[in-house]
C-alpha cells in the first residue's frame, strides 16, 4: 500500500469496499451449498497462548439432521490440525480435509432426519498467517497483543455463516494480564476457573480431558493463565472471542470499551460516541436482545470492523477522528439487524446488511444534520447502482465476499429502506422495523415475511414497491417537460407538465418542487410508467421545477454515473488491479471531463506506480475541474508538493504547500500536513 493511499483512502468514504470487508467472511467455493445439518449449539473449549501463536480446542457440536446425508461438510481454519472427532458414545468418525478451509466428517452411518446428533472435535494449530475460509483475509489470529477468533475465521467447525442461528458456552483459558471479550453472561466471573476451586485444579481437569481425547497428546494450560466462561443461551452468532492487553472504559454500566494503551487519549471520546449511538438505537428500534454493549479494539491487520452478540469490534487506525463514529454506529446497529433478526438465506441479507447501513445514515442524519446524510447518500447510491445487474432477491446465487454482493445487500438495501420511508411515512417506517424486530427475534426473516409485516404495519399495498426495487433491476432516469399558463382574475400560473422516465413498471410518488419568483412550492407526484402527466398551479411565475430535490429515490444521472465509474475505480485499486481502476476512472472523465475527483483518483494511480509527471498533470487537471469535492483542492497541492519534495525542488514543493494552507479546507488534517511539510520536506518513496 502507498503512503498516498494510506494519507488519503478516508477522505472520500468508500462504503461499500469497508463494509465490504466487515461482512466478508464466509466461504468462497460452498457458500450457497446448503448444508444437510442444522447446528442448535457448541460446547467451546479453547486454550488461547499468544506467545507460541497457538489454539487448543475441545468443541462439542450439537446439530439436527435435515437430510439423511453420508457426509457433513463443516468449515474450519485451515491452519488447524483435527486430531480425532468422536459421536455422542466416543465412537471415533473419519474426519477430513476437504477444500476451502473444510472438513468432511463421514459419520457411522448416515443421518437419521429430524435426529439430534452431537461430535465432539478435538484439534490445535498455529493461528498466525494463512489458511482461514477468506483467501488473503485473517479472520482468526493468535498473538500480542490482540488474539481474535472472529465467528468468520471458522475457527470451530460450521455450517450456514450468518443464517444457521446457534447458542454456544464457551470458555477460554489465556495467559494472566489479558481480558477476554465474548457474547452473552460472563459466569461465574471473568477469570475464575470453570468446575474446579483454583487454577491448579482448572489445568489439572483439562489436561485430563484432553488426554482422553487424545490420547497422543496431551494438552493443558499454561501455569498462571485465568479462565472466561461466556454462555449465550439465544440461538444467534455467539462464535467471536478477542483477547488482548485491554484498558477498560465504561461511560455508563451497560456500556464497556476495550483498547490498547495506545488509544488511551481516543478511548473516552469514543465510548460516549458509543453510549449515544446505543441509547439513538434503543429509542429507534427498540430494546435489543440485550441491554450490555462491548466495544473492542481489533488489530489494523484485520477486517475494519466486526460483530457478534454484545460485541462492536472496530479496529484501532478506525477509532481517532472526527467521522469515527459511522463505522461504530453501523456495527452497533447489527445488534439488532444481524443479531436479533437474521436473514433466513442470502437472499434475504439485503433485508439485515441493508438496514443496518440505513441505521447508520439515520445516526449520521440525527448527529450531524439532514446535510450530511444527503452526502452520504450519494455515496450509498453510487454503490446501489455500481453492480445493480441481479435482484436482490437473488443476491444468494452470489458470493457474499464480492463487491457484487455487498454493493447489492448494503448500498441498495439501504436504499429500498430509504425509499420506503418516503412511501409510507415516518410513522409508518419505524413500526414497520419494530413489528419486525419484534415478531422475528431470535430468528430467520424472509422477504416476504417482512413484506407482509410493512403491509400490515403501513396498511398500504406496497406490491409494486418491492416488485420494483427487490425483483427488479434498474433505476428510473427523470425528465421533465413543462408550459406555464397564466390564470386569471390574478390567481396565479398553472403548470402542466409530463415526468418520464425508462421503466415500464415504475410506480411511486415523487416529490416535485417548483421555485417560483414568490414561495417555493413542494408536491408530491404520482409517477407511474414511462410517462406521468402533472399539474400544479401556484401564485408566483415557476422558473424551475427539480425531480426528487431531497433524493428520496434511488435514480440515474449522468452525476451519478460519474460517481459510480469513481467508486468501482477505487475497489479495483483496493484489490491492486490499477490499469482496471484507470480504465473506471476514464470512463468518468468521458462522462464528465471536469470531474476534479475522476482527475485525482487518476493521480492517485500514477503516484502510485512512481509516474511523476503524469501524476502532477493528473492532480493539476483536478484542480482546474469541478471542485467537486472540495477537498480535491487542498489535497491537490499537497501532493504536488510532495511530488516536488521527491524530486529535489524544494522551493516548488513549500509553494503548494503554501497554497493548501490558503484553502482554509482541513478535511481528514490537510492543514495540520501542509503545515509540517512546509516545516519538514516530504521523504517518503512513492511505492511507501
């Protein structure tokens, strides 16, 4: 990665490439198999010791059989070794290494349906690089000074990521002077040895067990370690554990915030952001599944963000900064859309990876204002439409780890959540979500069970609505015909006019507002098909009439496309294929040659490949272009100066400089750069 790329990835958010990442997670080649199993919960024994990088586990897997299947494919971490899988009796089955981080289990004979079966798996390995389900992703790792067995990391044995709902007891032995962070009742207290009366007796029990189990090696606990027992009696996702060296801040008794010393200054700021986002949910959806919050520190080597069961996790480099608070609040918000409801197939994660996108522009619209959620929602839009070729109601036939599936679940989903705001009231809106909430806790939803909970709740036909936006592809690109005529007796004019659009089964109301040379008049308009006619009177002259103004619907422009090209330019720079991103990148500076974001993405490139003076040319074609975002202006001039700084014309490189101070514009620290540059040249190689 390069210095430029780690200065500036967070000036623009990428949203779907980050969120992208936090729902990663699952398996590439058998993802959309559905397994013959339905697992009801684990008895999780684990010995965790960062010094040797190592994990021990006992794990004991409780599960129903839905087919008389002759094998079971259950995903685990390649990196761990399964020493033997016993039955409920203590009958040894063939266990075996399939493909993609799995093992086979081939039991005595096959599965009885509707039988309850449990296995027991016995294995340890070295949690340290590669081998988990997500090539290139480290999902499980075990070290100082943060251990993570993140749910997605398979690091014990599952099935049905994300959708097979289980309870779990899990324990887990670490060295003394860590703290553990799991879901659900810490019992009897943290660090208190399970069934036995001190540490001693705790390794002596477990050295037996794991004797038993194998009798070729014998495992047990390192002298001084502490024991944490969690117990998550709900079927949901209890399968994440993270330990580290943790300072613990608590703002309020419900609310526990872990990090390394170093966020020390951050940790504070960054609990109460988590304490208001917490109450602004609870007060919006409801009471969730439970009433206590862990926010935990992950390494910066790792997914940016994660959650489980009263766990936000959130890596460190995320934590400082004045816009830290949207990636905490959309992980905060999965504990209700994610945790308390989850969806019943991938098909249907659209309806929890959507809304909980839309509950962080929800936040984001309560805390900074209707301003910066209607930027966001640009955003949000560019990837509803960057990858809208399937419906979204058929997003399980993807692999949920692409751009593809998460730009469809997250970005679209957000928006059919926005858009059906507008269809059927506020007041409607939040009694559909708690309906939901309430009546599918602690279980699958589909779509259509949340489409009959919305008709209820609304007492509105929305058929067309989400036959347009889940079964549907497309997005309506607006235009608009008009004539004014004046009324007389001095009542004012009278505007006829024709909205149209491309698709033929479009169906909503749209808002159309006419500015007037007096008062500003706003209506709400019945589009349907292609062409929708309208009439509007009004006392002043109309001089312009705006389509949707407040972007309630999600739609085609040639702004928009402008942005799309930008954004899936920038996810193909995150996954290296730069001449693919030049490619998008153009495509947006044939849409709209005075994109001044277009121009510095393309700057961004060639400073990364060390073309200098192409990259110069690119950041100044960005400055003399749109201005679109602003901060293209500030960070322009610091990037010529540092590309002066490189080639030795210091004089050159403190004049830009000087110029990006002039801006007045510190979007993500560009004053407080400009002014150490100014100070200190830029060093730095162009590949750093």
């Amino acid at each position: 990665m390069t210095r430029i790329r780690s200065n500036i990835r967070h000036l623009v958010r990428i949203s779907s490439i980050f969120v992208a990442l936090i729902a990663a997670a699952t398996f590439a080649a058998h993802a959309q198999e559905k397994s013959p199993i339905n697992v009801m919960g684990y008895k999780i024994d684990a010995i965790i010791n960062p010094a040797d990088h190592t994990l021990t586990a006992v794990t004991s897997v409780t599960f129903k059989a839905l087919e008389p299947a002759p094998v079971v494919q259950f995903g685990l971490h390649g990196a761990l070794k399964v020493d033997k899988v016993t039955d409920e009796s203590g009958n040894a089955l063939n266990g075996q290494r399939g493909p993609n981080a799995t093992i086979l289990v081939t039991p005595s004979a096959p599965l009885t349906v509707g039988q309850s079966y449990t296995w027991t798996f016995n294995y340890d390995g070295d949690l340290e690089g590669e081998g988990g389900p997500v090539p290139g992703l480290k999902l499980a790792y075990v070290g100082d000074p943060i251990s993570y067995l993140l749910y997605a990391g398979a690091w014990f044995p599952m099935v049905g990521y994300q959708t097979d709902r289980f309870t779990a007891d899990i324990h887990v032995h670490v060295p003394a002077g860590y703290k553990v962070v799991g879901s659900g009742e810490v019992t009897p207290s943290a660090g208190t040895p399970l069934g036995a009366a001190t540490p001693a007796e705790a390794r002596a029990a477990r050295a037996k067990k794991a004797s038993e189990a194998n009798s070729a090696t014998q495992t047990s606990a390192p002298a001084g370690d502490v024991e944490y027992d969690f117990k998550w009696d709900k079927p949901g996702f209890p399968g994440t554990i993270i330990a580290g060296k943790f300072m613990e801040t608590s703002p309020a008794p419900n609310i526990h915030l872990f990090t390394t010393e170093q966020y020390k200054a951050n940790a504070e700021d960054y609990a109460q952001s988590a304490l208001r986002i917490f109450a602004y949910y609870t007060s919006t959806f409801g009471l969730p599944e439970s009433y206590h919050i862990n926010v935990v520190q992950l390494p910066d080597d790792t997914v940016p963000a994660y959650w489980a069961p009263e766990v936000a996790a959130v890596a460190g480099n995320r934590i400082p900064g004045s816009t830290s608070f949207r990636l905490l609040s959309n992980t905060i918000a999965h504990q209700w859309w994610g945790s308390e409801i989850s969806p019943a197939t991938n098909n249907d994660a659209w309806i929890t990876n959507g809304m909980s996108r839309y509950a962080e522009l929800m936040y984001l619209r309560d805390s900074a204002g209707e301003g910066a959620m209607q930027a966001a929602l640009l955003d949000v839009s560019a990837g509803a439409l960057a990858y809208d070729t399937i419906p979204l109601t058929s997003a399980g036939r993807l692999n949920v780890w692409t751009p593809e599936f998460q730009s469809m679940t997250l970005e679209k989903g957000a928006l059919v959540f926005h858009m059906l705001l507008w269809e059927v009231g506020r007041d409607s809106f939040l009694k559909i979500l708690r309906a939901a909430l309430s009546q599918y806790s602690d279980k699958p939803i589909t779509t259509a069970d949340f489409e009959k909970v919305a008709e209820a709740q609304s007492q509105q036909e929305l058929t067309p609505f989400f036959s347009q936006w889940l079964d549907g592809t497309g997005a309506p690109d607006f235009h608009d015909k008009w004539a004014v005529y004046r009324l007389g007796n001095n009542k004012g004019f009278r505007t006829i006019g024709e909205i149209q659009q491309s698709l033929d089964l479009f169906n909503m109301p749209v808002q159309l507002q006419i500015q007037t040379d007096g008062k500003t008049a706003n209506r709400r308009i019945s589009v349907v098909g292609t062409d929708s006619q309208y009439v509007v009177d009004t006392f002043g002259r109309p001089r312009r009439i705006i389509i949707d103004p407040d972007d309630w619907i999600l739609k085609n422009s040639p702004d928009m496309q402008v942005r799309v090209d930008i954004l899936k330019g920038q996810q193909l720079v995150a996954q290296g294929d730069l001449p693919g991103a030049l490619a998008e990148y153009q495509k947006a500076l044939q849409v709209n040659p005075q994109s001044s974001l277009a121009s510095y993405r393309i700057a961004e490139v060639f400073f990364t490949q060390c073309n200098m003076q192409a990259a110069v040319d690119a950041y100044r074609d960005s400055l003399n272009g749109d201005d679109d975002p602003k901060w293209t202006e500030v960070w322009s001039y610091i990037q010529i100066g540092k590309i002066f700084d490189m080639t030795g014309q210091r004089q050159r490189a403190v004049e830009q400089y000087r110029q990006a101070v002039q801006t007045n514009d510190n979007t993500s620290g560009a004053l407080n750069a400009a002014r150490h540059y100014i100070q200190v040249p830029y060093k730095q190689g162009c590949s750093e």
